[in-house]
C-alpha cells in the first residue's frame, strides 16, 4: 500500500514501522508482564523481558544502523530475504493452529470490542488527530493507513509466552484481518487530505 504513495511513502512507511514497533512491544511487553501469568510480576522482569523481545532488539538494530548508515550485503543479506519472506507465513501457521471457533459468550464480546476499537475507533481517533495537528498529503495518509492496519501476528505469540489469552488473541488477529479488507478501504477512501 505504500507503493501508491511513492518514495516518499515508502521511507515515512519504514521510520513509522520502525519506530511503532519498539513502542508497541514496548507497551505490550510491559502490560503482559503485570497481567499475564508466565512472568515474574517486578521491574526487573519487565526489564528482562523487554531485553528479550526479538521485535523490539530487531527495530533497534535496525534504527541504529540506519543512523550508523551501515549496510547489510552479499550472502546475509540474501539470508534475511529468506527469513523475511518466511516470517508472515510462520506467523499466521500459529495464529490459526491457535484459533479456536467455539468460546463463551463473554470472550466473544471481548473479541468483538477489541476488533471494533482496533479497526474503528483508532483509526477515528488518528483522524481527528491529524485535522487537529493540520498534517497534510502522504504523511497524514500513512499515518491513517497504519492505525488502520489489522492487529500484528506476533501479539499471538507475545501472548502465548507471556501467559496471556491467546486463544481470544488468534481470533483477533484473524477478526481484525478479515474485516481490514472493508475498514482500511473505506477509510482511506473516504478521507480527503
């Protein structure tokens, strides 16, 4: 999607992954270890989990060597391509191994809550932010494209080592990914920037 928006699109895409990803596996990291059952319940838990969380030590790489305009060539290169190109596949494999079709009426409506805030009310809500800031053109459009994203496929994961619901989790995941099709078009086809 970014492609449509050019260059420039494409490199605010990348600062706003980058950047995105430290803080939500941040912020997920940190409410999984005080409410989920599989880590210890204390700063230095929180910490150590935090220092072990693959997305947020990769997004931190790469800024940094970004800043550093260091370069990846040759062979490793072509071996990150490889596991890249694995990596969405291996992430949706375990979200539907996870998912389970028949739950209680409760962990339903909680589904349906977290859907309807992820897709709907996020991306109302960067709306209205980016008319308040007065932000324009493609910066605008991406930052309203991606709080309009489905939820990512390694919350499954983060939920199932640190203890959480991950059942209720792959069913977001899958929700949130189906009903993007007619939320993130709607929206970026309705909103005039």
């Amino acid at each position: 999607m970014p492609l449509q928006f050019g260059s420039e699109g494409v490199a605010l895409s990348g600062f706003f992954v980058a950047y995105m990803i430290i803080l939500t596996n941040i912020m997920s990291v940190l409410v999984m270890n005080h409410y989920g059952t599989g880590s210890k319940k204390s700063l230095s838990g929180a910490l150590l989990a935090l220092t072990k969380n693959p997305l947020i030590i990769g997004a931190l790489l790469g800024v940094l060597m970004n800043l550093c305009n260091l370069h990846i060539t040759g062979a490793i290169k072509q071996l990150f391509v490889y596991l890249s190109h694995a990596a969405t596949p291996l992430s949706l494999m375990s979200v539907g191994a996870g998912l389970i079709v028949s739950m209680h009426i409760r962990k339903l409506v909680s589904i349906s809550y977290a859907t309807m805030l992820k897709l709907v009310a996020m991306p109302l809500i960067t709306i209205a932010l980016v008319h308040y800031f007065g932000a324009t053109g493609v910066p605008a459009r991406i930052a309203i494209l991606y709080s309009a994203v489905p939820c990512a496929g390694n919350a499954y994961i983060l939920a199932r080592q640190m203890g959480g619901d991950h059942e209720a989790m792959a069913s977001i995941i899958t929700s949130t990914t189906l009903l993007s099709i007619i939320t993130v078009t709607f929206i970026l086809g309705s909103v005039a920037l």
